[in-house]
C-alpha cells in the first residue's frame, strides 16, 4: 500500500532522506519512529503529497507519486502537528465543509458516525475555537477519517497532549486500525509506539535503520535496540 525506494530529499545541500527504503502492506500499522531532525516529518509530507521527492520512487495505492498526487489524495487521511480545523466553527460545521471538498453523499450520517467515534458527539455545535488541544486533535482525526480513506498517516498526534487527551487518542487509533486502514504514525514514544502498531521502524540519519515486527521485538531490549539504531 505504501512503497518507498530509494527516496532522496533534499533542501539546498541539506540531504534530509537519504535513500530510504520502506514498504508497508495494506492493513499494516506502522510506528516510525526516531529523534528529531531525522527525517519523520519530511517522509509524511512526501506520502502526503505535500512535498515532493528529489529522487526516488514513492507509490501509494498503486499510484506514483508526485505524477498522481491528485488520483491519491481522497483515498488518504493526514493528521498532522497542525489540525487544520476552523476555530469560529462548529465541529459539525467543519466537518461539513470537508464532507463537501470530498464529496461525500452520505455526509450528515458519516459526521455523526465520526464525531461519536471521537467522543465528541456531544460537542458537535461548539465552536471549536472552545476546544481543548485534545479535542482538536480528536475532530482532526475524525476529519481524517470522514471519507473513510485507505492510507492514515499520523505525524506526532501526541504532541501536547495531556495523559486523558492521549489515553483517548490512542482508543481512537486502535479503532482506525481494527478497520483494515494502513496506517504509519511518527512518534517519539517507544512505549506507545510497541502498544499500538504491529511493526516498528526508526529512521535514522536518513535511512531506515531498524525495521521488525513487533512480535519479534522484546519489550525490554527495545530501547537498548533503539540507541544502537539512532547511533550505530
């Protein structure tokens, strides 16, 4: 579903990726992850359509990338470090208006089914400038998920929350990933990462310098695995 050869980044004489190599099946969850400045945010990008490769080939669904960004950007769901949501809308409001960039036909029903599978049915007529950082990134993944994409990319979604706000987001990724959806999520968590995917990779220096499923990974070894990885 995702496919990644070769991949080159770079900005300037800055080499950000630097030949990566990643292939990730349909239904696979997969937590990339590795220390800042190593690349995670601009391979998201890249997936996202957002950025474009310097060499390299990218594949998502069977399409190339960047040459059919348009024919994979409605079968992808992105939530990012910035929810891109409207603060002087309501939560229902907003997902009404990207039901209507996707063309949805079936819209009053899926933003219900959303909001509640981010418990915020209840909040559905608040603006969203009322809402808390983890309220934001739960209607952000629930603006994700409205058109019921087949690829989730997830860069940091913990990033500042508190312990509740993060206890329900992880709810809400286990729910995305029992749903068959491919999902790659970036992270700095080791101890998240190995109780929400089913196969951890770490990019390091540009590379991917670790890569195993997490059945073969023990628990307890894992960040002496992931110091070597960073820093072999």
């Amino acid at each position: 579903m995702i496919e990644t050869h070769s991949l080159v980044k770079t900005f300037g004489l800055l080499r950000v990726l630097r030949g990566v190599e990643l292939d990730i099946a349909e239904g696979e969850f997969v937590a990339l992850l590795g220390p800042n400045g190593a690349g995670k945010t601009t391979l998201l990008r890249i997936l996202a359509t957002l950025s474009r490769p310097t060499l390299g080939r990218v594949r998502l669904a069977g399409h190339d990338l960047p040459a059919r960004a348009d024919a994979i950007r409605r079968r992808l769901g992105v939530v990012s470090h910035h929810p891109l949501l409207y603060g002087d809308l309501t939560a229902e409001e907003n997902l009404r208006f990207y039901a209507r960039m996707y063309g949805l036909t079936n819209a009053e029903r899926r933003i219900a089914a959303v909001l509640e599978q981010v418990g915020l049915a209840k909040r559905r007529r608040d603006l969203v400038r009322t809402f808390s950082r983890g309220m934001q990134q739960r209607l952000a993944i629930a603006r994700a998920i409205l058109h019921e994409p087949e690829v989730m990319l997830f860069d940091e979604p913990h990033t500042g929350l508190d312990q509740d706000a993060a206890a329900m987001l992880d709810g809400v990724l286990r729910d995305v990933a029992a749903t068959g959806r491919t999902v790659l999520m970036t992270t700095h968590d080791l101890r998240r990462a190995l109780a929400l995917a089913g196969r951890i990779a770490i990019l390091s220096r540009g590379v991917i310098a670790f890569d195993k499923p997490k059945a073969q990974i023990e628990a307890t070894r894992f960040a002496a695995e992931y110091d070597r990885a960073i820093n072999g």
